[in-house]
C-alpha cells in the first residue's frame, strides 16, 4: 500500500510539488497558533521539496520520463524547470525552517498568515517554472510577487517606513503585470501558440511582434528579479522589510523570477528567427545591471541594500550567460543562479539571527560575539566574492569558458570585473565580521539553532565548488534537454 502510494506521488510530482506549498498555506491560517501553523509549513515546504528534487533526480541524473500533465492540468518538465524547481523547492524548505525563530518578532494572531504567505510565494515560482503556458507562467508568477509584497507590508508593523518599500514592490509588480500580459497577448498573436515551448517549433509568421512580445515578459521578469535599473524597488523593501522579507523576497523571490527568466531565454533562443534579438537584449540588460549593481554594492551602507544590489550584479552575469544560446550557457547560468541562492541564504539568516541586523556597523566583530552567525555571513560574503573553491567561482568560470568558446571575449571581462568588484564588498563583509571591533554588546537575539539553515548553505557554496561532478552533470542534462543536443 505504502509502496503504491509512493509510486502515485512520484507520478504526480510535478503537480503536488507546486499544491504542496499552498495546501500547507491554508492549513496555517485555519491552525491559527502560531508555532502549529510553523509545523505545517515546515512539513508543507518539505514535501514539496522532497517532490521537486526527486522528479530533478530521476530526470537529470538518471534519465527518466517525466509526466507532463495529470488529469488536465498541463505542466512542462523542462531541464531548467526540473534543476531550478528543486533548488527553490529546497530553499523554501530551509527558510521556512529558519522563520520559526522569528515568529515572536510577529504579532501572534498574524505570525500565521506570515507562515502562509512565504509558503505562497515559493510554491508561485514553483508553479512559474513547470508552467507550460505563458498565462500559467503570469499567474503563478503574480501569486508569488502579491505573496511577497505582503511580507514587505508586515515590516511595518516594526518600521513605518515599510510601507514604502511595499507600495514600491507594488507599483512594480503593477507595471511588471501589465508587461508580463500584454507580452503573452503579442506572443500569441506572432507565434499563433501560448504555449512556452512552441517557440522553438513553431512556424513564427511575425518575427517582430514575437521578438517584442518576449521582450516584454523578460522586462516584467527583470523587475520582479531586482535587475538594474529596474531595481527601484529593491533598496527600499529589503532596507526596511524586516527578516520576513530578506528570508522570502531576497532568497525564493529573486532567484524565482531570475530561473524563470532562464527559461523563457532557453526557448527564446531556440527559436532561429527571434534568437539574436533576444540575445542582445539579454546582453544589455546584463551588461547594464552587472556594472550598475556592483558600484551600488560597493556605496551601499546597509547589509540588505548590499545584497540587493550584490546580486542585481550576479544576475546581471546570469543574463549574458543565458544569452549564449548554448548548452554550456544555459548551465553557467542556472550555476550562477544556484549560487545566488546560496550567497542569500547565508547572509540574510546570519542577520537575522544577529535581530535582522541593518547597519553594516552592526557587524562588526560578529564573529566574536556570535560564532555561527559570523560563519554564514562570511561564506555569503565568499560567495559575493566569487572567492576560489565556491560555487560562485565555479559558475563564473563556467561563463568565462562558454563566452570565450564562442568569441564573447568582451563578456570574459564583464565576469572578471564583477568578480574584482564583489572582492572589494564582500571582502568588507569579512573585514569588519572578524577584524573589527564592536562598540556595543550585542548578542544573537534568536537561538542558535536559527544559524543551522545558514550553514548548510554555506556547506552547500564551499562543497559545490570543491567537488561538482554532480551538479556539472545536472545542469548539463538540464542544458541538454532544454537545448537538445547530448549533455
């Protein structure tokens, strides 16, 4: 029985992977007490989780069929869709882990609605990426941003000036909606499909609507992904949102869109009579967000603005990556993405264990005072670096070979100068947590425990770099299946 039901889930894995998170989300608010919604939604998250990183296992490593839709419902298990749902998948579960240190933060009567709203937009970016449709795509997508403006809004309730950085998210993800829309409508009318993958196959009888239409999703995605200039909302929401933010909008919220975006471009340039205009677009957009976050990382004096804009320049790199068009483009990419993931991890649970510390000042001498704490935020700081041995070093390198394998030499150096700019920031990170002294005692305002989520992502950076037979393997099978080709 147990067996049989197993091999029921396992079937279905794709479609309870994205319900999972939004089963939990109801089952915490009817809970109403707040450490029994946080059960749910650890075991909600973790199923979910579970479900994901299996369907990417059996796809990827061991080359098994993927069902693509169950009982009506249609879904698209693609290469990036399996690589990058498990990775989101997995990170939900560990900052959903994490949030349970924080619920005292929370009014009690809301902490579950919180609970629920994290789980809402990690299972929105889950469903993003295994949509097959544009309209599933801009649904799913939707949910998760609503989800994570109203984290923003729950700030407030410590900081009024939350409320800023959440009407801003708003008002993005108004123009990003719009865009998104009227995109899908162009892409249908040029394409004569809504369809995801049907730009690859079919006949595009006008190759400018397309081309327009698919500039418009990827321009409503980079708003919601935090890719400069069309960050604005970015420095206010995570400056001011609190740990709920950081933990939702800065891990599964940045890297939700920036994998999505990965896929749209995977197909995109699949299709010979919109690929160079795609690629271009990505290569300015890239080019533009890798210069401009990094000199506002290195003026920012707040470690969420720093992230922030950190990783608007890392995603920057992720784009012209994608832009190759090729299967070890594609893979530097969702490396590069992965490795996103990480660094956010590992710097924004490492400060909220320090009570969601703002101030780069705050840091100083955190290695001292909190031993763990001081752990993550060094190896998020590594991975700001693209220091040697991480998996931020790994994809980087992995862009530079794929750009100078097809003559990008110019896209070699954009890599270079951003890994020269995130030494001089993230280097600062480490400065000031074990070379400096605090002027004031403050200790760790949540338990130790809230550290654990932290180090094993910074287990997950270092090991990943030291040995990434596996992870070479996936996203090359996840670059080979989106791409065709043998991986």
């Amino acid at each position: 029985m147990n067996a049989s039901l197993l091999e029921l889930a396992r079937q279905h894995a794709l479609l309870l992977a994205v319900i999972a998170p939004f089963i939990g989300a109801a089952l915490a608010v009817v809970a109403g007490h707040a450490r029994v919604s946080w059960a749910i939604s650890v075991l909600a998250a973790i199923c979910s989780a579970v479900l994901a990183i299996d369907a990417g296992q059996r796809a990827l490593i061991n080359g098994a069929p993927i069902a693509d839709s169950v009982e009506g419902i249609a879904l698209r298990a693609d290469g990036v869709a399996l690589f990058a749902a498990a990775w989101i998948a997995g990170a939900l579960a560990v900052t959903t882990i994490a949030a349970g240190a924080f619920l005292r933060q929370l009014n009690p009567r809301v902490a579950p609605l919180g609970l629920a709203l994290v789980l809402c937009a990690g299972g929105g970016w889950i469903g993003a990426l295994y949509a097959q449709d544009w309209l599933g795509l801009i649904a799913a997508a939707s949910t998760a941003w609503i989800a994570s403006v109203a984290l923003a809004a729950f700030g407030a309730e410590r900081d009024r000036a939350a409320l800023n950085g959440a009407m801003r998210m708003l008002g993005a993800g108004g123009v990003a909606c719009a865009l998104l829309f009227f995109g899908a409508g162009l892409i249908g009318r040029g394409a004569g499909s809504l369809e995801i993958a049907a730009l690859e196959s079919a006949r595009i009888f006008a190759p400018g609507l397309t081309l327009t239409g698919v500039g418009l999703i990827l321009a409503g995605l980079a708003i919601q992904a935090g890719i400069a200039p069309l960050h604005l909302w970015g420095g206010a929401a995570f400056g001011r949102g609190g740990a709920w933010m950081m933990l939702t909008a800065g891990v599964i919220g940045i890297a939700g869109a920036l994998t999505v975006i990965v896929r749209v471009a995977a197909h995109a340039m699949a299709a010979p009579a919109i690929a160079s205009g795609v690629a271009a677009g990505l290569v300015a957009l890239g080019a533009i967000s890798a210069l401009i976050g990094s000199m506002q990382a290195i003026g920012a004096r707040s470690l969420p603005r720093l992230a922030a804009y950190a990783f608007a320049a890392q995603a920057g790199c992720v784009l012209i990556s994608a832009a190759l068009g090729s299967q070890a483009g594609i893979a530097a990419a969702l490396v590069q993405a992965l490795a996103i993931i990480s660094s956010a991890i590992a710097l924004f649970v490492g400060s909220a264990v320090m009570g969601g510390a703002q101030s780069l000042h705050a840091l100083d001498g955190v290695g001292r005072r909190a031993p763990l704490a001081g752990a993550a935020i060094t190896a998020g700081a590594l991975g700001l670096m693209g220091a040697p041995l991480t998996i931020t070093f790994l994809g980087r390198w992995r862009m530079i070979e794929a750009a100078v394998g097809v003559g990008w030499w110019w896209a070699a150096c954009i890599a270079i100068a951003a890994l020269l700019a995130g030494v001089f920031y993230g280097g600062r990170l480490v400065e000031r947590v074990y070379f400096r002294r605090s002027s004031a005692v403050a200790d760790a305002q949540a338990g130790d425990w809230c550290a654990a989520p932290a180090l094993i992502a910074a287990i997950c950076i270092t090991l990943l770099g030291v040995e990434p037979s596996l992870l070479l393997r996936a996203v090359g099978a996840a670059g080979a299946m989106i791409m065709g080709g043998a991986p």
